[in-house]
C-alpha cells in the first residue's frame, strides 16, 4: 500500500512540475512569416491567392446577391438589357427598380470591404516582395502582376463610387495610430493613379504566358485596363492612344466565331485579354443554374438574367438597321428572321431549336414553365426571352453546376470599340473608327457602317455596336453612368415580348414588364455603405 | 478482521466492567437488542462482546421480565435467531450458532404479512419487499400491506421504495411484521455530487441543484439534454430540432451571460464527453453547478454553469437484471396549413390584381384547379402531406444488470434505440455497451474500472437534406406536381428521397476509465486517488450521390425525362478521428475534530488530445460499386483532403469545506488552471471562490422547537470564474494555406494560395466571471416540502468582441478579437417540492421551478452612429437585443391624397413608395425620414429570460401518472421569409396569411397583399414580432403495474406498463410553429411530438 501511495505522489509531483511545456504547442495549419517570404515560389502562393479574389463567384452564401458579372444578379439586371427572374432578394428587382437603395440598403454591400480586403492583400505583397532577395526579373514578374491586381481592384471602386481612398500600403493600427483612417481622393487623382499603375504594371508584364501560367496577367491586361480608365475618365486623345497601342501590336485577333469566345473548349483564345480563370470540378461556378431558362418543367435554370426586348430591339437586320430605322428585311410575323448573327449567340426567342427541343415563351403551351410570364414569382420568364450568350450548351439545361467556363473581364473586341469611342470623341470619325467597328459587323454578318457619319451618328452606332457586342459581359452598366444616359433609357419602361395565337398565326405584343425608377440627382453614383462611413469619420458620402 | 472488532469493544467498555451480574427488570417495547443489551448491561454490571452485524439482523424486542435471570432472559431474546451465548467472568459473549452437519436447527415455515408505512404512518403502495437470500418478492398494495405465504422464521425482509431508505428487517418469528421506511430525497444526511467529489448535503455551501435519471428516463428523446428542459431552476434547455437522433439541446445556465459560447461544461463521471449519447438508462443522477463556489474547480472552463453527469454503478448485495423499452410514434408539433391550388391561384391572381399586373390564371384555369380534372397539368399537391411523415416510429430497448458482493460490485447494461424520419430512408440509430466494476482489493485500495462504448448511425438520402423535406413541403405552392397520375415522379425531390444514394454517418465513442483510490492507513482521513480517462471518437461519413431521373410533361404532353442530381455517380468520404486523455490526481482529506468538521482536496488535472481528419472522393463513376477503389480512374477525378490539431490543458484545483458545530459552514475553492490556446506567459490563471453557509434551523432557539421546521440554511457565495472564448492561437500572426486559383486555360490545374490571417493579439486570454450568489434552503413539515431560493448576480469581463469597428473598413483585415467585452447578468430562482402520501394509499408530488435571468451589455465595440443614439444604443441593452423599426400599424387610406401620394408631413419612407396597407414607421429621429437612423430595440431576447417547469406524480393502486409541464417568457419570435410573406421567393401562402390588409380589413395582421414582398414591409421592424411564451406538457407517462399475483407464475418479480409522451400540448400566442422553433425563417427539421408505449421488467 506504501508503494502505491508514494508512487501516486511521485507522479503528483512529477506532473506538476514537469508540466512547463504541457501546453506549447505548435499549430499545423499556418506558415510564419519567414517562410512565406523566403523563396519565390511560397510568395507566389500569396499571389495566387490575390488572383483568387478577381471573383469567388456566386457561391450559396457569401456572393450570392453582390452584382457582377458572375452573379445571380449580374450587372446587366441593373440596366434595361435583362430583367431577372426571380424576385425575393434580388437587388435589382427590390432595390434598383424602386430607387430604394441607399448606404443602409446599398446594392454593392460588400464590395467596398472585398476590394479593400484584395488591395491589402496586394499592398502586403508589394512591399514583402519589394524587400525579398529575390532574383530581379522574378521579383519584377511577380511585382507587376500585383500592381495591375490592385490597380484592377481600384478600378472596380472607382467604377462605382467615384474618387476612393488610395492605400498603397499596409495599414497597421498599432503602428501608424489614427494615421489608418484616409479621406477619399478625387475621382482625377484615382484615374491618374490607375493610368500611372497600369504604365508600372505593363511595363514588368509579358504578352502572354504559357502552359501552366495561362491565365495570369499580361502586358495586354494592363493597357486595357488603362484604356478603359482614360475612356471612363473622358480623356478621349488618351485613351485613343492607349487602345490603338493594344490594337497596333498585332498581340490579338477577333475570335472568329462569336458564340464560341465564351465556350470552355476556346478559353484563352486569341481575343481573350484577361479573364478570371474557372475549372469544372476543381472550382466550378453555379452561373448557369443561376442564368439558364427555365426548360419545360421545373428544374434547372433560374431564369436569373432574361433578356429585354429593348436589347432584342438593338440587334441589327442584315441589312444594317433596326427595326426603328425601318429596316425592309424586318417581318412583324416573323420578327426574329434575318437578324445580326450575334442575336442568335446572345438570345433565345420563341420557336428556337435549344437542346434538341424547342424553346417556346408564346402563351398556351401546357406545362411549359418557360411561359411569358411578366408577374413571375418563381417560375416563368420575365421578357418572352433566354440567355443564350456565356452558357456552355454542353451543359444546358440540366446537370449545370459543373460549369467551368472562363469569366472574360477584357476581351479585344472591346479594345477595338473602346478604340472607337475614344478616337470618335477626340478626333471625329476618322476611318480608323470605322476599322474598328466595321470589324465587329464582319463577324455580325452585318454591312459596313455608312460613310459619312458625323460625329455624333458615329458616337450613336458605336454606342449600339458595343450594348450588342458586349451585352451580359457586364459593360453596359458601366456605360450608361459614364455616357450619363441612365436617366433617359431609364424614363423608359423594360419591355418584354407577349406572344399569342398558334401554329403560323402568331401576334407579337410589346408590352412592359418592368419600371425603373432613376434619380440623376445621385444614382449616377452608388452610395458608399454605411459600415465604411462609421468606421471611419474622414469619409465623405457621396449626395445620399 | 472480527478480533480486532472485539479488541476495540474490551477497550472501550472494560471501564465498566466491575460489578456482578444481578437479575433483571426489564419492562421494553420494541427496543432494539442494541439498547436492550445496554441496559442489561447498565443492570447487571456484566461486560457484553458481541458482532455488531448479528446483533442489528434482531429485529427489536418486546419484553417483559421481574427480576428474572440474565442466562433467561437472554434465551428467550434469542429465540429464533442462530445465537448462542456464553457468560463467563462477568462477561457475556454472542455467538453466531454453528451449524454442523446433522445438527441444522429446522427452520420454520410460517405466512409473514404486513404493511409498509412512511414516517407520518401513511401507508406506502408499490413498495417492494423482497426476501433477502431467498427467490421471493411482492409488492404492497394500495394500502401498504404485503403477505408472504411461507417464509422462514428467521427470514430477513429487504424493503425498497423509490424515494425512501430501504431497510432491512428480520422476520424473528413474526407473523405481522411491520415496516416504517424514512424519506430519503431530501435528507440532509445524503450526499450530493459537487466538483471533483461529494459532499454532505448539509455542508454544501454553492448553488446546486440535481435530478435522477430516472425522472429524464420519462422523456423518449434520443438525448438526454432535452429531457432536461423544466427539471431543474435555472437551467434552459431549447431543443432546436426534431431530426432523428438530432434532438439536443441548446443548454444555458442561469440566462446568457456572454458574448462568446454561453455553453456550459458538461463532465460525465468527472471527464468531459458528450452527454447526449449516453443511455439514459445508465444515469443515476444530472447535477449542476451553479455559482461561484461550486464552479470555481473548473477554472477556465466554469463560468457558464458545469453539468456533473454521474452513471450508475453496482451495489453489493442487490442483484437486480432488468428490461426496459418503449415503441412509439412522432409527428411534427405544428406545420402552418397551406393554401390549396384553387385557392393559391385566385389569391395569386388578386395580388397580381392589387398592384396593376394581369392575372397569372384564367378563369379556365381556375376551374380546372377548383374541379381537379386535370391532375397532370392542373394538379392540387398536398406538399407537406406528401413530403413530411407523420407517425414515424421511435423505439428504445435497454437491458441493465447490477450486483455484488462486499468486495467486488458491478454494473453493466445495453441499450438500443432506433429513431425513424419523416422520410423513409431517414434514421437514426444507437447502440450503447457500458459495464463498470468496483473492486477493494484490499480494506484500504479500491480499484474502478469503466468501459463505455457508443455508436451511433444516421442515414439520410444523399440527395436531399432531411431539414430541405420541411422547406420544400411548407414553400412549393399546390399548382406544381409532385407526381403524374401515371405515377411518374414529376419533381426531383421524390426519386431524391428514394433513389438518390445515400449519405451515413457512423459516430463511434470509446470512454475508458481506470481509477485507484488508496486510503492512507497512518494518516486516517487523507486518500489518494488516481484517474485516468480514456476517449477515442472515430466518426465515419460516406455519401453515394447518384443521378436521378424525373419527368417533365412537354408541349406536346409528352413525359420527358429530366436528370437531376450529378452526371455520374460520386462518392465521398472521410474518417474524423478525436483522442482524448484526462489524468487526474486527488489527495482528500476527511478529519471530524469535536465539533470541526473538515472536508478538503486537491487535485492536478491534466487533458490532452489529438484529432486529425482525412477525406477523398471520386466522381464519374462508371460501375455501380460504391467503394473509393472501385471509382475512375482518372486522376482528375479523384480529390482528398486532411488536417490534424494538438490540443492540452492542465491546472490545479483545490477545494476546502470546514464546519463548526454542524451550524456554520465555510469554503474555499479555485483553480489554477492554463490552456494552450494562449501566448507564453498569458496561459495560466487563478480562480478563487469562497462560500459560507449558516444552518439557522441547528441553531438552538429553531431546533426542536418549530415543529414544522426541519431545515433552514442560508447560503452566500462570491468567486471568480473563467470562460474560454475565441480559437487557438489567437496570439500568433500567420500566414493559412487553402486551395486557390486556377491557372492553364483549358488544362486547368489548381495553385495553392496563402493569406494573411486576422491581425494578431498576443495578449488575448480568456473572460472572467466575478459571481456573487445568496440561497436559502428550507425543508419543513418533516421533510414533506423543500424549498430553495436563489439570487444570483454576475459580472463578466474581458469577453471577446471583435473590434472591427476601432479600424476603417479600408483596413482589409479582420483584426482579431480582445478581451473587451464587459456583461452584466442577474436574475432569482426559486424551486418548491412537495410529497405527500395519504392513509388511502394515494401518493403525490407536485414541484415547480422559476427562473428569471437578463442581462446587459456594459461595454462593447460600437459605432459612433450607434452610440450617440439612445435608441440605436447597444451599450446598456442585453446582448443579442434586436434592432429594427417601430412599427405604427399598416397605412391606411386616409393616409394618402386623392393622387395616391403620403400626405404632407407624414414622415417619408426610403424604402420605394408605399401605399395603403403597407407598414408604417414610426419616425423616431423627427428628421422627416423613415431611415436606418430610426432603429431601435424592437422585442424581447430570442432566448427567453424566463423559464420555469411544473412537475406532478400522482401513485394510486398500481397506477401513476408524471407529468412534467415547462414553459418560457420574456422572448420573442421574430417572422422572416415565407413564415412572414406570402409568395415570398415563389413560395406558397399559408392560411393564416390570409388575414392581409385591404380597405375592408384595416386592422389586418398582415399588409397588402402582392405578389412578392415589397421593400417597405421587409424592413426589419416590431411589425414581424411575436411573443416567443410558452406552455407545454413536455413529459407525460402514465404507468400500471402488474399485480404480482398474476407475475408469480413467469418468474417476473415487477412488471410495468406505461403510455408515455413528449411535446403533448403547446400553449403559446402563435400556434402555427413550434414556439421553440430555431431559425426565423423555420427552415429546419421541425420538433416532434412524441407517444410511446412502454414496458419495464424485473427479473
């Protein structure tokens, strides 16, 4: 018994005082400091997880109602090109059209603390790397990517917001005080400061990559951005410039088949620029079970982003006008006949042969979820029209989620119409404005523009060209608050087609399907949410 | 053994022993021998030596003698019993008589009756006699009495009565033996279950209350925490949901007092685990430690209240096997009822109507829906009938076996319990093994061994969640078809229900437990105990995902088949494996000095652990094997993924009771107590508590004096408690690893990607509590009604709180949580029992608890927007208080001119334009602006501040009946989502949503109707408040049993029937969900109500 007493106080003992190291403990899910920073390639990892911000995508939870172009609610449901499909929760139904957004109720709720987030991550790596012995060619490789990282962060916040705080390092409270807390900068020294980035940016980036490096960001990426920021900005000669360098270095072509750019088999093609890179199965994107139609019964596609008559009404006949401009190929009985090649890429229409079946929205067809239906709430299509543009045909309608296709941020179409605008705008239509347009109605199956435009029949067509062209890539928000347009498209109502009667007697009814409510007193602006102006008191909210 | 006995007698009594015996006058009515002898004693002079033990199976003695000699009066107490004396040299020896072969005394066979009565001499029903050493046992009637038809005469009777002390009494040749069995619940005597040990009820001097597991066994729950609901003061449970197997409970005790994890600890035989799989079967009792001086043992880990889980273990001598189980039903406590599709379109059609849109549904339509004569395109769906069952089947079956001898005690048992969902490929499953054993190996070493194992089983379809069942039933409208008049399923949810694969989870425990206890021979009072407990969890998960067909009805009316679910099939799954080690190693020590008493220990607790995790999956199968091997073999198409953590904590902990005079207590505990999720130099702290208690009634102006009286202590307590808040390694700046971007266009492959975790604090440490507690405990009328009564304040400081709002919104990182955080709690609890049984055989007890606990935040991060305004203010407020508008009714025509617009100076909404029937705000900043500025606290906490439980028992001739009612105040449901919008998200409108404002029905429930919810009316604001009160008869069971004249013949010795139920009936002001229900949108698997029909054997 002796023993066993002693031996449970030598163990008493023992533990207690052998216990020193009992709860160090190192963690198995974390890297130092030192480690990260030592070689290229762990660093790389950190950029990695930069370009890994460009869109997370859509996914149940936490994007799932922020606008963009990969979204439930995409960017064009903000414009009269598309109305979506359902309604409860999504922000350009409940907010937009009812003007009822404000910084409590902002439609971009987390983008202003993402792409702060994102800039942080890149003020971080700047200035790690900028410090690391690194060899200099890699370190100016690396260097550049995060440059036009943050300088295309930035450009999404100045898109939105006007002049923004520019953070060009890591903010650190316990360090530089209440030095964290930045006014906002002008909108004139945010477009100089991307102009400045994207110059710094271009100059360390290659024409393209290879092999496993596809997808990062090159020297074309840059100068697009750059031109896209002069355009924004209005600096006409400037961006005329900077898009015709892109154009004159003959680094892209026009993909030659227009509804195949956005196809999983042609990513990265020849007039790719920058896109957000996806993957089926490894990191899939739920945009076609968000944008895909609703098929003859419940269970696929949300009908999320359906497109309006008023875009329909854009397309061009063979021709070369619309239907407004009289167009004699235009036949109200068949009103989908003969039209620009890119309608049938962009849109589905009733009659459509779509996946071996035919897509109808006319009224009367029993069970056909698809079914006009301007009051939808749920089931039903908004506008009489589908998405056809962006979805991988090999995986409508059904099975959707592994969607791999590629989100194209800058392709080099749009250089060309950004070439357009901007040379129109500073020069007058030159005839490299009509090159550069006239290459877009090549692949439309469209006759070259007429001569003898002026500058402001020209500044029309290329307004035109580029909805059409660009339509559902997320550029025609964009374009209605720089062209300062919105208050007029939107005293308009959205309309949508109302198809009756069967067989070859078929009526085709405009009628609206939504109202937009718009305030060019403020909205040309988003207001700032107002989490970021509590936390910090040197932010001035825009006229909200 | 037995000569040391002696030895101390001599030593003691030989002081006496000096006179001559002289003859005896004794005049006694049943005396104990004991007494008896000491009296012989005092009259004789002589010197008595005898077994204590053969002397107390006499049971007491009538006698009446003059002057008559000590060897015949000492014959005649004897007769009947195996003793023998000897007188020599004026002592007196009791023996044991010898038995030798050929020379056995002949025992008679005689009949024995009698009756059992409690301390008041009212008779006990349903007590059980049991003959010890022989094979018979009966239970007493309704009028207490009992009859043996032939017993020996010197049999010994074991009477036992659930509530009393059982006791032993010899037969001794009676023929009427009658037996008064003493209260045992409430005794002061008993011993409670504290920290690290036990305590003498009388001595405690902390807030504790307990309940048998017998009570929780009433309850079919598959875990034990629900049953606690109403049992004990101050303690809340909230089960959040009716899933198979998935019934636990939200536990708080004493209200919420933080704002990190408000859980309590939860120890079962002193080693934390999880409770909820226990057979409940195997519980003896459920304690919980309420204040200071009882949790500060537990350091770190106490300051939200420990629940102390004690199994049963084996007692020497009571063999006892034993069958216990139930077969039952469950159906869901409240489903809304839904509008069906003749209704659904026409009210859809008016909602389209009221805001300018064309009609979705032409009157062909209508009719078509109205007639039903069209079920494939005009369907009626009954979609909760057809997705959510009701009357699934729930059953529990255990078998439990006990005994011992003085040496070597045991306990084991087994127990089964298989719970069914509303769905067919739904369930759950348990299988519980536990067996322990007490063994002295020696007078002074005891050895303790347990071994508890659990594994557990849920089954669910791979291609749906059981809780989706309960949202796609309440929200499709009745116009969509669940299946075709040909049978065709005609929605992916039925194949999803049955052809989908499945999802199994397998979840398996292992809980060994050694412990050596040595008493220390020359340092009487002190004990060494060692422990060391054993945990493996190993959790299994696979899911076979298969591709699903169902049919669509095209334009041609053509059934079309559509896929649903993956392209091919694909399997997942992953092993979780979580070791555990307590070491723990206590020193007590017990010392009565005169009239001080004192009772201590320490303790040196180490736990450590491992825990890793690993996964893989395989899609595109192309053979129907689902086994991870037999997949692609496409490395594209193969994926995995792991992880492993350390954990350890260690501390020290000491307790320290002394008692003066049995009348005033004082105690002191703590911990010095450190964990690893800390930086050096920041893991350790101390938490200190003391207590004194003052039992009025022992006092000698109370004591024997107020007859109705027995028991009066006041208790106080203050001390320091911790709560372990936040994750580890809190204090370290790193850098995580994750699977990022995708390089290579179209030969994708993936990168690994880093990022910089939250900002670092290296001076992040646990919370502490500072409780203060004042109770008094009070038992009168004999014991009959008990009383206790607490209040409680609480002070909790450096709780985690982020302070995202001290950095701008710029900063782009999450800075990580400081100890900043300050809390505020109080409340009073107060508990009354009451037992009663009377002369006609009926017995009762009734009991209630209340409890009432708030709290508020004394100091958090905020903005200055918020804080600057009273109403927005979250300062001062209890934590989790909701904010949104203040509602002032709906708008009413008389609001608006003639042009449809608000009348000038109403205060302006933000939120799109309103009209007649929508909600209005009040403008409580006067800025003119319905805006966020005009929030403020809208209803009451989502927990509730007030709880209480009522429980009754009434016994009559064999029947009984418990039930058991609980209810909540001070709470409040808030209605989001469908619950709140009709066609909200292309859902359907629930009936009582029909209440909705038109210019007819100005005082609707409901605003306008339309046909999606309008900006306006989805603000968050009181308008979607409802009371979250409640009553409901949580427990009920009604129990028979079974004559023993009809038990005789099969060898049972007790058999019990019973009918028993859970969530009978609910009493609460928005009946149309369950009142507890666990999200504002009730998109959960819903509670169930619960019948079942039980039977208990005893062999």
């Amino acid at each position: 018994m002796k023993r066993i007493t002693y031996l449970l106080a030598t163990v008493l003992l023992c533990t207690g005082a052998c216990s020193d190291n009992a709860l160090e403990i190192t963690p198995t899910d974390r890297l130092s400091d030192a480690i990260v920073w030592e070689s290229p390639t762990t660093a790389g990892f950190v950029l990695n997880d930069i370009y890994d911000q460009l869109n997370a995508g859509p996914i149940i939870g936490t994007w799932l109602h922020l606008p963009s172009q990969i979204s439930n609610d995409p960017l064009d449901n903000f414009t009269d090109n598309a109305v979506s499909g359902p309604v409860a929760g999504i922000p350009s139904r409940q907010l937009f059209d009812n003007n009822s957004y404000n910084p409590s109720n902002p439609i971009f709720d987390q983008t202003w603390s993402k792409m702060y987030a994102n800039i942080r991550k890149c003020n971080l790596f700047i200035e790690k790397v900028g410090q690391a012995a690194f060899d200099e060619e890699e370190k100016k490789m690396l260097l550049a990517q995060a440059i036009f990282l943050r300088a295309h962060f930035y450009k999404t916040l100045i898109d939105l917001y006007g002049g923004v705080p520019l953070i060009v390092e890591v903010l650190d409270n316990t360090a530089q005080g209440d030095a964290i807390f930045r006014p906002r900068n002008t909108y004139e020294e945010c477009v100089a400061f991307l102009v400045e980035q994207a110059d710094l940016a271009a100059a360390g980036l290659p024409e393209s990559w290879s092999g496993a490096d596809v997808g990062r960001a090159t020297w074309g990426a840059a100068m697009t951005l750059k031109g896209a920021a002069q355009l924004y900005a209005g600096q006409w000669a400037e961006a005329a410039e900077t898009n015709r360098t892109i154009i004159e270095s003959g680094v892209y072509r026009l993909f030659p088949d227009f509804s195949g750019i956005f196809l999983p088999e042609n990513e990265n093609n020849e007039e790719i620029i920058f896109d957000v890179q996806y993957a089926p199965v490894i990191r899939n994107i739920r945009t076609h079970q968000f944008w895909g139609v609703l098929w003859a019964e419940k269970g696929s596609g949300w009908s999320a982003m359906s497109p309006s008559q008023n875009l329909v009404d854009q397309f061009e006949f063979k021709d070369g006008k619309t239907e407004a401009e009289g167009s004699a190929m235009f036949d109200p009985e068949k009103p989908y006949d003969n039209r620009d090649e890119r309608f049938y890429a962009t849109i589905l229409y009733d009659g459509v042969p779509w996946q071996g079946r035919t897509y109808y929205t006319r009224l009367g067809i029993p069970n056909n979820y698809n079914e006009f239906t301007p009051t939808v709430s749920g089931n039903g299509n908004p506008t009489g029209y589908g998405l056809r543009k962006l979805l991988d045909p090999a995986l409508m309608p059904l099975n959707n989620n592994l969607n791999g296709s590629n989100a194209v941020i800058y392709r080099y179409a749009e250089v060309l119409l950004n070439y357009a605008e901007a040379q129109n705008e500073a020069q007058g239509p030159d005839q490299s404005v009509y090159e550069a347009v006239n290459a877009l109605r090549d692949r439309g199956g469209l006759p070259h523009l007429p001569q003898g435009l002026s500058q402001m029949e020209m500044r029309q067509r290329i307004r035109r060209e580029r909805r059409v062209e660009l339509a559902f890539e997320g550029k025609y928000f964009y374009d209605l608050l720089r062209w300062r347009t919105a208050e007029q498209v939107f005293s308009q109502p959205v309309k949508g087609m109302r198809i009756t009667g069967s067989g070859d007697n078929l009526n085709y009814e405009k009628v609206n399907v939504r109202t937009i409510t718009f305030d060019a007193s403020k909205n040309y602006l988003m207001p700032i949410p107002q989490y970021a102006i509590d936390q910090n008191p040197k932010l001035e909210q825009n006229n909200y | 053994m037995k000569t040391t006995f002696i030895f101390v007698l001599v030593a003691v009594l030989q002081v006496n022993a000096h006179t001559h015996a002289q003859p005896l006058t004794l005049n006694e009515q049943n005396i104990p021998l004991r007494e008896l002898i000491e009296k012989m004693r005092q009259q004789t002079g002589y010197d008595f030596f005898y077994d204590a033990k053969l002397i107390r199976a006499v049971s007491p003695v009538t006698i009446q003698v003059q002057d008559a000699p000590l060897p015949e009066v000492l014959t005649e107490i004897f007769d009947g019993y195996p003793l023998t004396f000897s007188i020599a040299d004026n002592a007196v020896v009791i023996k044991k008589v010898t038995l030798k072969a050929g020379n056995a005394i002949k025992r008679m066979q005689q009949s024995v009756s009698g009756m059992v009565r409690d301390a008041d001499g009212q008779p006990l029903a349903g007590a059980t006699v049991r003959h010890k050493g022989g094979d018979r046992t009966v239970i007493t009637d309704a009028s207490g009495r009992f009859q043996f038809p032939a017993l020996p005469q010197d049999a010994v009777l074991s009477v036992s009565y659930t509530g009393y002390l059982s006791q032993d009494i010899a037969v001794s040749g009676r023929e009427m033996v009658d037996v008064i069995l003493q209260q045992q619940v409430i005794s002061m005597e008993d011993v409670v279950v504290v920290g690290y040990g036990t305590q003498r009820k009388a001595d405690v001097t902390g807030a504790i209350a307990s309940v048998g597991g017998a009570e929780l066994a009433r309850a079919p729950v598959a875990n034990v925490s629900s049953s606690l609901a109403g049992r004990i003061p101050g303690v809340l449970a909230r089960s959040n949901s009716g899933a198979p197997g998935g019934d636990q409970a939200t536990i708080q005790i004493r209200g919420i007092n933080t704002t990190g994890s408000a859980d309590p600890l939860v120890l079962v035989d002193g080693v934390p685990m999880d409770y909820n799989l226990l057979n409940v079967d195997d519980i003896e009792t459920v304690t919980v430690l309420k204040d200071a001086a009882a949790v500060a043992p537990y350091g770190l880990a106490g300051a939200n209240g420990v629940i102390l889980v004690t199994t049963k273990r084996g007692k020497a001598g009571n063999f006892s096997f034993a069958y216990n189980g139930y077969y039952g039903f469950q159906t869901p406590t409240a489903i809304p009822t839904y509008l069906n599709a003749y209704e659904y379109a026409t009210t859809l059609n008016l909602a389209n109507a009221n805001v300018g849109n064309p009609e979705p549904f032409d009157a062909e339509a209508l009719e078509l829906y109205r007639n039903g004569a069209d079920p494939d395109r005009f369907p009626d769906t009954d979609w909760v009938g057809e997705l959510i069952g009701k009357h699934t089947p729930m059953t529990k079956h255990s078998l439990t076996f006990s005994g011992g001898s003085d040496r070597i005690r045991f306990f084991g048992s087994g127990g089964y319990l298989a719970q069914d969902g509303v769905a067919e490929t739904i369930d759950y499953n348990r299988y519980n093994v536990t067996a322990n054993v007490d063994a002295d190996v020696t007078e002074t070493t005891k050895f303790l061994i347990d071994v508890n194992l659990v594994a557990g089983a849920s089954n669910a379809p791979a291609g749906v969640a059981p809780a989706s069942l309960f949202s796609t039933g309440k929200e499709t409208p009745s116009i969509f078809p669940i299946r075709y008049s040909n049978g065709l399923p005609a929605h992916a949810v039925l194949p999803s229900i049955h052809e989908s694969g499945y999802d199994r989870e397998r979840n398996n425990v292992t809980n060994l437990r050694a412990e050596i206890e040595q008493r220390i021979p020359f340092a009487k009072g002190l004990t060494l105990r060692g422990v060391y407990a054993y945990r493996k969890v190993f959790d299994t998960n696979k899911t076979w995902n298969l591709p699903l067909t169902f049919y669509g009805l095209d334009g041609n009316n053509d059934f079309v088949p559509l896929q649903s679910g993956p392209n091919l099939p694909t399997l997942n799954q992953g092993v979780d494996e979580r070791y555990a080690q307590t070491i723990q190693l206590y020193a007590t020590y017990k010392k009565n000095v005169g009239r001080h008493n004192i009772d201590g220990l320490v303790v040196y607790e180490n736990r450590k652990g491992t825990e890793g995790e690993l996964s893989a999956s395989r899609i595109n199968y192309t053979v129907p094997l689902d086994e991870i091997g037999q997949g692609s073999s496409d490395r594209a198409d193969f994926d995995n993924d792991g992880s492993s953590a350390r954990w350890a904590q260690e501390g020290w902990v000491y307790r320290l009771n002394y008692a003066f005079n049995d009348r005033y207590l004082l105690g002191v505990s703590g911990r010095y107590d450190g964990h690893y999720y800390f930086a050096p130099g920041k893991r350790y702290a101390f938490f200190p508590a003391f207590s004194a208690g003052w039992r009025i009634s022992e006092e000698n102006f109370l004591k024997d004096r107020v007859g109705w009286l027995s028991e009066l202590k006041l208790r106080a307590s203050h001390g320091k408690s911790g709560n372990l808040a936040g994750s580890a390694f809190q204090y370290l700046t790193a850098y995580g690893i994750k699977s990022g971007y995708v390089f290579g266009g179209t030969n994708p492959t993936q990168v690994q990607g880093v990022f910089e975790r939250a900002q670092a604090n290296p001076n992040i440490t646990w919370e502490t509590a500072l409780k203060t507690d004042v109770g008094l405990d009070a038992l009168f009328f004999r014991n009959k009604l008990s009383a206790t009564f607490d209040v409680f304040f609480e002070r909790r400081s450096g709780m985690l709180i982020p302070p995202a709002t001290t950095v701008p919104a710029e900063y782009g990182i999450d800075i990580s949580e400081v100890n900043a955080g300050e809390m505020e709690g109080r409340g009073l609890e107060l508990s009354v029992d009451y037992k009663h049984n009377t002369s006609s055989g009926l017995a009762f007890q009734v009991g209630g608890n209340f409890s009432y606990a708030s709290n508020k935040l004394i100091q958090t991060f905020e903005t200055q927007a918020t804080y600057d305004n009273p109403n927005r203010r979250r300062t001062g407020r209890p934590w989790n208080t909701r904010f949104g508008l203040q509602d002032d009714g709906l708008y009413q025509e008389a609001d608006f001119d003639s042009e449809g617009n608000l009348l000038e100076g109403l205060p302006v909404p933000t939120y799109g334009r309103v009209y007649p029937g929508d909600i209005k705000y009040r403008d409580l900043n006067g800025d003119g602006r319905i805006d966020i500025n005009d929030e403020t606290a809208i209803g009451k906490p989502q927990f509730p501040e007030i709880i209480y439980g009522i429980n009754m028992m009434v016994a009559w001739k064999g029947f009984d009946l418990h039930a058991l009612f609980q209810g909540a105040g001070n709470a409040s449901l808030y209605l989001a989502g469908d619950l709140a919008y009709p066609f909200f998200n292309g859902a359907t409108m629930a009936h009582y949503q029909l209440d909705y404002w038109t210019p007819d029905n100005t005082g609707a429930a409901f605003p306008r109707l339309t046909p999606s919810p309008v900006t306006n009316n989805e603000q968050t604001s009181s308008f979607w408040i409802r009371s979250g009160s409640y009553l409901r008869l949580k427990t009920l069971e009604l129990g028979y049993s079974i004559p023993q004249s009809l038990l005789t013949r099969v060898a049972i010795k007790q058999a019990r029937l019973s009918l028993s139920g859970q969530n009978l009936l609910t009493f609460s002001s928005f009946k149309h969900i369950d009142p507890e229900m666990s999200q504002n949108r009730a998109r959960y698997y819903f509670q169930q109500k619960v019948y079942t029909l039980g039977l208990s054997l005893n062999f």
